[in-house]
C-alpha cells in the first residue's frame, strides 16, 4: 500500500525562525500623547509652585494649548523623519 502525500513535518524538524533584534518603530501617537501628558503635569507644576500666578481662567488660556502645540509638532517631526 502506498501513500500519495508525505507525513507532516515534526515540531522537532522545523528550522527556529531568526531571532528579531534591533529596534521597533515608534508608535508616533503613544509619542504624541506621552509627550502632552508630560507638558500637562509641566503646567500644573509651574501653576502649583507660583511660578505662574493665576488670578482667573483667562490667565489659562496661553497655557492650555501649549501639550498640544508641542505633541503635535513633535509628532510632525517624528512622521517627516520616519518617511525618509
């Protein structure tokens, strides 16, 4: 009796896949978050210690766009240098 396909290959006789070393590409959205959440406790930082006085909410309103200009254009920069 003869058999027309070959048996499967054994766990044992499958060549290891290489090994993965270097480094992983930036995940650019972690980066931009990461980087706001940091420039937030900044800001609460410089108004808790009375670097920044703040009277009302309107002193706020240069201060609040500042995580967001700054992930933003770190990100930016991040995606123009990941292209090239």
């Amino acid at each position: 009796m003869s058999y027309d396909y070959a048996p499967p290959p054994r766990f044992e006789d499958q060549a290891t896949p290489p090994k993965r070393t270097g480094r992983h590409p930036v995940n650019i959205g972690h980066l931009v978050m990461g980087l706001a959440f940091l420039v937030f406790v900044g800001v609460w930082a410089l108004v808790e210690t009375g670097t920044v006085v703040v009277r009302s909410i309107e002193d706020l309103r240069w201060l609040l766009p500042l995580p967001w200009i700054v992930g933003g254009s770190v990100g930016l920069l991040a995606a123009l240098f990941r292209k090239s």
